[in-house]
C-alpha cells in the first residue's frame, strides 16, 4: 500500500521523499513515463534492485499456447504477451569500485518528483558507500510526446566527501531477468528470453541493438547516443555483445565538480521492415534527437502539457487529495494515449506487463469517454486501430457462425486472446461498446470523414452482428440469448440488459449513419432491407423487468436466483473469483461490477429517473466491486439519483485505485480505466454531463446536471466539443458556464436549454437534493466515507491515499 508518509499530497506532482524497498514495484507503476509508443516503468536509475523490469513498446509482444484441459471448437489457440524489449534507461554507477546499489551502504536521503506539468520524473539521492564515499546523483527522464520514438535522461554524480572516481555505464540491455510469476491470473504469462540477437553495436558515445521476438517475427531496433560533460581526464569506451550494448565513462572527481551524461535513447519496431531499414530508423530518431537537445526536449515537453491542461484540467476545491489524484489520472491517461497512433491502449497502459499487456473494451467505455472530451485528437486512431483489426473481427464471427464482425474482449492484434470462453467468445457487448464510441465521438467533434470511412465501417458489421445473432420470438420480441454482460459473476445469460440496450444504439446507430451516408453504404452491401431489419429489431429488443419488484433485471430471470450469502463472506474471501467456483457465482445474485447500473449511464435515455432509482437501491447491495471497473460507475450514479454522500465515497476509490493499490495489483502497471474513471466520476458524476440527442433530429447537445457533496466547496472543469473550449464552474448552490472559445452552444442546465457564447458566462441555481434513504452495500464492501473529518490537506506530509 502506498499509504507512506514520504508521499506528499500536492496538486500538481506526485512526490516520494524516502525510497521503500518493500514499494519498490508499486512506485515504479506511479512513477512510469509514456506517450503511448514508448513505455519506461519508474525503476531506479542504476537498474537494481527493482520489482519489476520493464520497457516496452505499444504491440510488441510475443505469442504461446493458450492451454485448455479439453479442446474445443472456437477456443482461440494462441495467446498474446506484451513483452520487456531492449531497457535504455540503465545507468549504472561505481564509486570506487563500490557499485551504487541501495542495498548497501546507506541511502541519507531520497527524492523523486512526477512533475505532471512538465512530464518530467526528477530524482536526487544521497549514499554513503560501505567504503565511507559520500555522493550524490540527480537525475531527470522523459519520454518524449513531440518526439515519438524518443526517450531521455540527464544524469549527474558529484563526490560529497572528499575525491572519489566514478565509472558510470549507460546501457542498452535485452532479455533482463525477470521475476517469476506469481500465479496470480491477473499477472501475464512469463515469457523468458523473447528476443533473439540480429546486431549489436558500440562506436564512440553511440550505442545501438536489434533483436527480434522468437515466435511473433517482429524487430526491435533501439540506439543511444550520448552527450558527456566532466573535468579533465575523464575518458570513455564502449563495448557491444549480442544483448548488452555499453558506454563506461570514468572521471576523478574532487567536491563540488560533477559528471553530467545526457543519454538520448530511440526505439523503433516492425512485423515487415528489413534490419538495415529499422536500424536506419532509429539511428535517425536519436540523432534528431540530440539535435533538438535536452533543453529542447524539456521545452517541447511542457509546451505539449500545457495545450492539453488548458483544455483537460480538473480543479477540486476541499480536497487536496482528489486534487492530485485527478491530475495523476489525468496525465497518466494522457501518456496511455498521446501518440499510440493506431495502436491499441492495454489495460495497464505501458507502465506494466498485467493483464498481459491486453487491450479490453474498457478502453472504449472508461477511456474514451475522457479522451473525446479533452483530448479529442488521440481518440480517432484508437478507432482507426479497431478498424484495421476488423477483418480479424469478421473472421472471428464467421468461426463463430454469425455475420458481421465480433470484436475481442482481450487482444493486442485483434485476435481474441481469451482463454476463459464465457468472456472470450460470449461478451459480445464489446461490440457495442466500440459502436458506443463512435458514435460518441462523432458526435463530439463532427469528424464526418471519420463517419463516412471507419465510423460507418464498424457501425455495420457491429450491427450486422446483432441481427445475426439475436432473435424474434413468436411474439415478435428481439432477444439475444447465452451472453456474458460486464458482470463476469453472471455469465452465459439471456437477455443481458446492459447488452440488449447498447445493441439497440448499435443497430439504430448503424441504420443512421448507413441512410446518411447511402453511396458508401451501398459499397458495403447495404440496402433498405437490412436497414429496416435492424430497425425493426432495436424497436422490439427484450428489456427484461421484474413487475412484483418494479427494478429492471440484469438479465431475464436474475432477480429469481438465490441471493448471495454476504453474511457469511469474509473480507479475505474478496474478490469471489478467487475463492469460490464460477458455478456458485453464476447462479446467484451478486455482481462483480457495475452491469444494469452502467446501462443506465451509457442508455440513460430508456430509463425514467424514477426506475433509476429503484434500480441503483436494488444492485447496490448485490455488487462487491471485485473490478476496478465499477466504483467510478457507481459514483456517477449515485451522483445522479441523489446520494451525493455514497457519490463522493466512490469517486475516492476510483481515484485512489492505484496510489492506494486497493486491488493490491499496482505492482503490474496502473488501472488506466479506473484513472479515467476518475474523471468520469467528476465530470459524469458531480457535474451531472451527458451528451443529448437533438430534438427532431437536430444537432446533439451537452446536458449537465451539477451537484456537490457538502466536503466540496467547488469544482472546475473544461471539456472539448467541435472546436469549442467550455468552462463548467459548479459551486454548492449555482454553476457558471463559460465559453472560452468558439461558436455559441446550446446546452442544457438540470433539463433546462440555455445558449451561452463567448465572453458572456451563464450562471444558473442549482436546485436541492430531495432527502432518501441511502442504499446499502454489501457487507464490508462499503466505501470509505470521504464525507467525514480529518482528510489530510495539501503539504501536511500524509500520503496520497
């Protein structure tokens, strides 16, 4: 847990002042840097001692056999992995002789800084030999967002007692020793020695290595160059094998001069390229590099983090620790995303191997969400990757038996990489989820080239699908039967709600944009029978609901299991999934995570605020949150049906899901979409934002619906829509609408439509919370009350969860 009290709470940098070793791998997943191409976890400078290895580039992975007790038709063979590839940031350092290991000697003093303005992971340390040399090193490190294939570090030692000489190895290093595997099933799959050796090089201050993975034939290139200042003497030489490329630089230092090394390091990666190609390709990259410089690199990095807080900053007013938490999400979605550029965005982003580095439909339904609304420019070729993985989708529905496409729930490369089938093969809401997210984005920036391309691409296989899949009964009612829904508890199940509903915006969606854009859709086969046919499906969808208990039932008949016995669970028994058979779970009436109530959010429109209500009091005592999925979620809808006390709780879990390490899983990479989630949980949640369809068919509009819990005296926020910059100020009783850019817009304020322009803000009341009853959650799966006294501040020294 990283609850230490050398975590300060600040806003808008995460600090650590004293290095446990026991934390060694939580803080090296907080303290990892990415744009989305490149990943580098937070281990020290100097490579030992770590908890977890790891640098990694987006969709290098390697292949095994996924194993099954019994075969079966459709089970998909091979597995996916992301993998550790060539590590750049090794620095290692010897002060004479003595190597830098914080094992031995004694570590005086310690500090590491996320800086989120900047994107910059500062460190400095003090260590006293076991031989009595004092030293100490300062380093700074970047992954560039400017400079795709780029990572750097500036590093420096200076002698604090008396002379010592220093020998300082900057490394590139392939196939690092990796820790075995827990066997936790959340952890991936141990792949040992993935890369084999096709070149290796040293030559003066340049160093370079290219590999290629063992089973999936994709090369690996990464080069380093180096700028070395010091006194007079110091010299250097360098050296290359097939998985260590090294440059040892050696100096005698007297106090108060230092050795300072700037390492600039590319990566590069192809399935197709040849060796020279590749090997060019990072050579050019570093080069570029060293050219702009590391000052230069510094300024592209805070000019890029600039533009993205002008329009993505969440401010929260009484609590410091939501406060940097938010800014933490923030920027580590950011580094998910910024220059993924076609490429998927795993669960764990690149700050970890867990969950083996696989993409789910998270991404869609939590990421997504945030991106479009705040950095709307990294969300297409998330799309755009989803498209180019369609012919596996198609091909996978065609194993299957269906028509159109069905998208994986986990994969790097598009092919489903489940070996758990009632996920694997049967989540089919993935579909809907990405068709979901389209449509979202469309709507939010009027990328109608994307529409008439990809969008309308997806929306038609995802819809032709559902028409295959599902069925009209003798009564002509649409049902889509043996599916798994969010809730993994529940699986295998007829007429899941959240599916259903989320099908019914597939197929509406679908027959929208095909009639809008007829010429393409006629490319794609598409005519006024299948239109009408999905039409007519969505309007006759099955919608299960429990008349004697007036709630909606998670899937026809769940409201007839056998509750769960709560009182008989203990705290160590969570999560089920690991303590007790899928069979029991299956069969009773207990919820991973939030199903029905996340419909209610992603299809507010077919629920009454009143059915709302009864169903948010019906599952919140059924649903443990055994997924990181879910707090955020249920925040939102807490917020929306009034509990603003229950909203608050759950907006803290979701925020401090990983500086908390509530699913004690932090070790293996950060929560991406529970980072989202986070601001789903401000935005979506308190601040009460929805995107409306338009009246007769005219434009979509933003709705909000602000509310503040008592512990909050405000919260900011601006959001991103067709060019537009708008600025949401929600205070305890009235909320002020600013446009700081762009045409006016029509929104709505608690139902209400008002039109606000630039440089006229609207302020409007907010109206009270009508007093209910508060739902009651499981036992001992209640939230921690943020509401009560005593929360630590901003600068008292308290950790950040």
């Amino acid at each position: 847990m990283i609850t230490h009290s050398s975590y300060v709470v600040e806003p808008w940098c995460l600090r650590e002042t004293e290095l446990g070793l026991d934390l060694l791998s939580q803080s090296e997943s907080v303290f990892a840097l990415s744009n989305g191409h490149i990943g580098w976890r937070g281990n020290l400078d100097e490579g030992e001692p770590n908890g977890l290895p790891g640098a990694y580039l987006n969709g290098v992975h390697e292949l095994h056999p996924l194993p099954y007790a019994e075969a079966g038709y459709g089970y998909p063979e091979s597995g996916q992995t992301l993998i550790n590839i060539t590590d750049g940031k090794i620095i290692r350092l010897l002060v004479d002789d003595h190597p830098y290991d914080l094992r031995y000697g004694e570590l005086t003093a310690h500090e590491r800084v996320l800086d989120f303005r900047t994107g910059v992971l500062r460190r400095t340390a003090e260590w006293t030999s076991p031989a009595g040399l004092a030293v100490r090193i300062t380093s700074e490190r970047l992954v560039s967002f400017t400079q795709r294939a780029i990572a750097a570090i500036a590093y420096e030692v200076e002698p604090l007692s008396g002379g010592a000489t220093v020998a300082v190895q900057s490394e590139l290093v392939a196939n690092e020793q990796m820790p075995h595997d827990t066997g936790d099933p959340r952890v991936a799959a141990a792949v040992d020695c993935p890369l084999l050796p096709e070149e290796d090089f040293a030559r003066d201050t340049r160093l370079r290595l290219v590999h290629c993975t063992r089973q999936s034939g994709q090369r690996v290139g990464a080069a380093a160059d180096h700028l070395v200042e010091g006194p007079e003497g110091t010299t250097w030489s360098a050296e290359s094998e097939p998985d260590v490329s090294r440059l040892t630089i050696t100096s005698t230092l007297r106090p108060g001069r230092k050795l300072r090394l700037v390492k600039f390091v590319g990566y590069g990666w192809s399935a197709e390229r040849s060796m020279s190609a590749l090997r060019d390709q990072v050579e050019g990259a570093v080069a570029a590099a060293r050219s702009t410089g590391w000052d230069g690199l510094l300024a592209e990095q805070r000019e890029f983090l600039d533009t993205f807080w002008d329009g993505a900053d969440v401010e929260v007013e009484g609590d410091a620790q939501i406060q940097q938490a938010v800014r933490f999400s923030l920027f580590h979605v950011l580094q998910a995303a910024a220059r993924g550029e076609e490429r998927a965005i795993p669960a764990k982003g690149l700050t970890g191997t867990g969950y083996d580095g696989h993409s789910f439909w998270d991404v869609e339904s939590y990421v997504l969400p945030m991106l479009t609304f705040t950095a709307p420019q990294s969300v297409g070729p998330v799309l755009r990757w989803r498209h180019a993985t369609l012919p596996a989708a198609r091909d996978r529905a065609h194993q299957l038996g269906l028509a159109g496409a069905a998208f994986p729930w986990r994969t790097i490369t598009g092919a489903e990489c489940s070996a758990y089938w009632p996920a694997g093969t049967a989540a089919f809401h993935v579909n809907a989820d990405l068709a979901h997210a389209v449509v979202r984005y469309v709507t939010a920036t009027g990328d109608e080239t994307f529409e008439r391309g990809p969008g309308l691409e997806l929306l038609v296989h995802t819809a032709r699908l559902w028409r295959s899949l599902g069925h009209h009964d003798a009564e002509g009612v649409f049902h889509i039967d043996g599916v798994t829904g969010p809730d993994e508890y529940s699986a295998i199940a007829r007429d899941n709600l959240y599916t259903n509903l989320m099908a019914r915006r597939n197929l509406v969606a679908a027959a929208e944009v095909a009639t809008r854009h007829a010429d393409r859709a006629e490319e794609l086969g598409v005519d006024d029978e299948e239109t009408a046919a999905w039409r007519d499906a969505a309007a006759r969808m099955a919608v299960p609901y429990n008349e004697a208990l007036g709630v909606h039932e998670q899937s026809a008949g769940f409201t007839h299991f056998q509750h769960w016995d709560f009182e008989a669970t203990s705290p160590e028994q969570y999560p089920l999934l690991l303590h007790f058979p899928y069979f029991d779970l299956y069969r009773k009436q207990v919820v991973k995570q939030a199903d029905l109530v996340l419909a209610m959010l992603t299809c507010g429109d077919m629920f009454t605020a009143e059915e709302k209500a009864r169903n948010f009091a019906y599952y919140e005592p059924l649903t443990v949150r055994d997924s990181s999925l879910s707090a955020c979620v249920q925040a939102i809808m807490a917020a929306e049906t009034g509990h603003l006390r229950l909203a608050y709780a759950y907006l803290g879990e979701a925020a401090l899901m990983d500086l908390e390490n509530l699913e004690h899983n932090t070790r293996d990479g950060l929560h991406i979409a529970s980072l989202a989630g986070t601001w789903m949980a401000l935005v979506l949640g308190l601040g009460g934002m929805r995107q409306h369809a338009g009246a007769d068919g005219g434009p979509a509009r933003l709705g909000f619906a602000p509310r503040l819990p008592e512990r909050l005296s405000g919260l900011k926020f601006t959001v991103m829509v067709r060019g537009r910059r708008l600025r949401v100020d929600i205070r305890a009783s009235a909320a002020c609408y600013t446009l700081a850019e762009g045409d006016p817009m029509q929104l709505l304020h608690h139902g209400e439509p008002f039109t606000v322009a630039a440089g006229e803000p609207v302020h409007l009341p907010i109206p009270p919370v009508p007093a209910q009853p508060e739902p009651q959650q499981p036992k001992g799966r209640d939230p921690a009350d943020r509401a009560v006294a005593g929360l630590p501040d901003a600068g008292d020294g308290a950790g950040p969860g």
